[in-house]
C-alpha cells in the first residue's frame, strides 16, 4: 500500500488521561461516558473521525458516480459494549443525509463510498455497522 499521510497520536492515563497528537495540533482530555467530567471518550472521537472521513469519501464518489453530493452530512453512532464471545467491542451505525437526492442514487453512491472509505475499509468484518440514508427532508 501507498501512504499518502501519516499521523501519531499518544494517550497517557487511558480513559482518564489526556490524548494528543504528537505534532502538538491538538489534544484532548480523556474520560470515561459515565464518569460526569469535562471531556470525551475513545468512543466520540472514533464517531468524530468516521464522519468525516465517510463524507469526504462520499463527496470523492459522487463525483466519479456524477451525482451531486452538495450539502450531505454524515452521522455515526459509536456504541461499546461487551462481545458475546469475550471482551469489548464497537457497533456502528452511519446515517447519511442526501436531501433532495433520488433514493436509488443514494442507495448507490452510499454503498459505493462505504467500499471506499478508509474506515469503512478498516473495520469491515470485526465491526457491525449499518448504513441509513434519508433523503427527505424531516
């Protein structure tokens, strides 16, 4: 595989502790969901990163599919939980908003990016995810 970029993140203290990126732009303190404090948790940014990254690589797939993807958003819902065979694990799912889009265009070009992006790539297989679109206004 070719890299295009690469980055470096360090946590001190886990949960608990603080996260940053090792290039000084940005850092974080980290908490557990139920603990009440001023932060976030693993779970939030994963949403965070996924989003952004799923939308992006939607806006790069709907040009290669010549759809217009101008003002879509994209949520993820990042859930942990206890795996029935052991340990912990991520459930997802990804709402794509395409208003105003043909329902079978959405279907496509949603499809389409979650082969494309990297997270979807990444967790393909180990993690449940669903995909959800709306395309009408609410």
């Amino acid at each position: 595989m070719k890299i295009f970029y690469k980055t470096t993140a360090t946590a001190t203290g886990g949960r608990s502790g603080t996260s940053a990126l090792n290039d000084g732009s940005f850092s974080v303190q980290m908490v557990r969901p139920d603990s009440g404090d001023a932060g976030v948790n693993p779970e939030q940014l994963f949403a965070l990163g996924y989003a952004a990254c799923f939308d992006s690589a939607m806006d790069l797939t709907a040009k290669q599919l010549k759809l217009d993807s101008t003002g879509s958003k994209t949520s993820v819902d990042v859930g942990i939980g206890q795996r029935a065979e052991g340990g912990y694990g991520l459930d997802l799912d990804i709402t794509v908003h395409l208003l105003g889009m043909a329902r079978d265009d959405a279907q496509r070009l949603v499809e389409a990016t979650h082969q494309v992006c990297p997270y979807s790539n990444a967790t393909r297989g180990n993690i449940d995810v669903r995909l959800h679109i709306e395309t009408e206004e609410a």
